[in-house]
C-alpha cells in the first residue's frame, strides 16, 4: 500500500510507541524521545482527546506532531471501521516495528499498539486521566518538569514547562 501514509524517514533518535486512548477510540504511532515531555505538557492543559493533545502538542514541536495528525488522517481515509487487506499487509512488512501511525481497530492492530519500539512504550489515557509506561528505557517521565521547544525538528533555546494536576496518574 503506497498511498502516502508512509512518512519520511524518521531520524535516529529514542523511538517510542505512542498509544493515545480517548473516549473515541485508540491510535498508536512512533515518536522521539522528548515526545513524553511534550505529550506530558498537553495533557496538563487538559487534552481530552487524541486531536486536541496534538493541537496542544504542536506548540511545543509541530513538525512532529503534523506527521502524526497527517498519518492518522490518512490511515482514516483508506480504513473505516476495518483494516483494509492492503493497510494489513503493510503492517506485517514492518518487521514488527509499525512506523505509520494507524488507529486500533481489531486484534491485530491493538497487538502493534502494544509492541514497544526502540526505546519502549508509554500509554496516554486520555480518558482515565492516567500515563503508563509500560517499557521506558529512555528517561523516567515525571509530573512536573521541563523540555525544549522544537522548530522545524530542531531544539530551541527556548523552553516550555508543565505541571500535571493531582487528577492524572502517573504509573510508574
């Protein structure tokens, strides 16, 4: 399936798998390191659903966060509520390690949402308000903290800080 939903290579950087769960369902995709950070901050601006913590994300590094929201966009566009075959066989050629972003939408995908990549796997429940990371071999994400804002995928020297609120859980 070459229907644009492959981005461009990714650098080499702390990969992540990003499973974003909210009241509308789940997506997954793979993000840089600082992504735990960045994800952390729109959480604590009261990100209620996978586009809104993007929106809120992309203050904060847009370029990745648009490959993301232009990934997901285009998986929804060639599945509806089924995987295509075409999208299925993709997901079996990338060797274990799925670098679209795609939505969980049956056993198969919800088992590549739960695969950690290079450097682990953190879930974002929106819903329930909670951070698991599940495998994190990168940096310990912690409540309160600070990262670097990103232009064109490039850090700044400015930075941006947040704080999440005693109604999200943070596990481990």
């Amino acid at each position: 399936m070459n229907n644009g939903a492959k981005p461009r290579a990714q650098k080499s950087f702390a990969r992540f798998r990003f499973t974003v769960i909210d009241r509308d369902g789940t997506v997954s995709f793979l993000g840089p390191g600082h992504g735990l950070k960045v994800f952390a901050a729109a959480c604590s601006r009261g990100a209620e659903n996978y586009r809104a913590l993007l929106a809120l994300a992309a203050e904060y590094d847009s370029s990745w966060t648009s490959e993301v929201r232009r990934g997901i966009d285009i998986f929804d566009e060639h599945n509806t509520s089924t995987i295509t075959e075409a999208f299925s066989a993709q997901l079996r050629a990338d060797e274990g390690e799925p670098t679209i972003p795609f939505r969980v939408l049956d056993s198969e995908t919800r088992a590549r949402s739960m695969q950690p990549s290079k450097s682990g796997l953190v879930l974002f429940n929106l819903k329930d308000k909670r951070i698991v990371q599940v495998q994190n071999s990168y940096a310990d994400l912690r409540r309160q903290g600070r990262g670097r804002i990103r232009s064109d995928g490039r850090p700044t020297r400015s930075l941006f800080y947040y704080s999440l609120p005693d109604s999200w859980q943070l596990v481990p």
